[in-house]
C-alpha cells in the first residue's frame, strides 16, 4: 500500500480529512469565507485540531455560519453561548463573532461580497489584511490569524513542496488567480 506524503502538521484523522479536502482549496464562497475567518480567530492560542473537533457545534450554534444571521445576536446570546462546552468559551472571541458577523455584512455591503474585497487587494499580504480588518472594526485578526486564514482558503499555498496536495493545488491556484483578473 502506497502512504501519500503529506505536509507534517496533518497528523489526526481530522486533521487529514480537512488538510486533504478543504485546506489551500481557493473559496469564492462568502459563508465559507466568513467561517473560516471564525474558526482561525478561535483558534487563536489553541491547536486547530481542537478548532477541528468543535468545528460541527460552531455550525450549529452560529447558524451555519450566516453572517446576517450572526450579526442579529443579543448579549444574552453571547451569554448562552458562554455556557456550551462545544465551542471556545472565551468572552472576547464569541462576542468578536458577533462584531465580525456585522464588519461582515459591511464589506459585502461596500464590495458587493467580501471574496470581491479579498480580490481587490491584488496581491494580497497578511500585514495588509489584518491592518485593514482591523481599521474596519473586526476582531482576531492579527497578521498571524491573517496568515492562517489566507492558507486555508487558498490565497496562499503553503502545503510542503513533498506534499501530494502541493502540486494539485498549485495548479489550481493559478488557475484561480487567471480568472479573477
């Protein structure tokens, strides 16, 4: 039996699962965008692993991720939320969801969708997406969550040159960037 030779990092199942299906894969989708920039920010001092195993009650408990839907949540959301041991239950990271959820719908608002603002970057750098995140009011989005983020949806390809995925994506990457100039 052949193994593939994948990038380091990916050592549980979910961490293979995800590293194998969705991470590096360029996302056009709003949701999925928002989600990802969810999970990163709660990632933030933990491993994504942990992020990975909670990642099915995040879903659920902030409405699949609909940024509308997320926007509309009260302090005694917040508060109920605080109390579920599926998620991360840090004050400052649940309530940013919901700060995000409305920063959000703002950039969808200004760019007609928030992949639109990621594009109109050019060439984009995590120092210059955290900068402007933050200008615009979002939370957990230093360059580092910035870095992470833009990994996993694909705007940057950082799988091990060793890794059967690295070359797969490479391809479509440029691919990716042909058709959104």
């Amino acid at each position: 039996m052949v193994t593939k030779s994948r990038c380091r990092w990916a050592k549980s199942a979910l961490d293979v699962r995800y590293h194998d299906r969705e991470w590096g894969v360029p996302v056009r989708s709003d949701r999925t965008l928002f989600e990802m920039l969810i999970l990163e920010g709660a990632q933030a001092g933990l491993s994504w692993t942990t992020i990975l195993a909670k990642r099915d009650r995040y879903r659920e408990v902030f409405a699949r991720f609909d940024p509308a839907r997320v926007a509309r949540y009260t302090p005694a959301d917040v508060k109920r939320l605080l109390t579920d041991p599926g998620i991360v239950r840090n004050r400052l990271k649940v309530a940013g969801t919901v700060t995000n959820a409305k920063r959000f719908l703002e950039v969808q608002r200004e760019f007609g969708s928030f992949a639109r603002y990621l594009r109109s970057f050019g060439k984009i750098t995590a120092e210059a997406l955290s900068r402007d995140l933050k200008k615009r009011g979002f939370t957990f989005v230093g360059p580092t969550i910035m870095y992470a983020f833009m990994q996993a949806v694909g705007i940057v390809n950082d799988h091990e040159r060793r890794c059967f995925r690295w070359k797969q994506l490479q391809a479509r990457t440029a691919r990716s960037a042909v058709r959104t100039r």
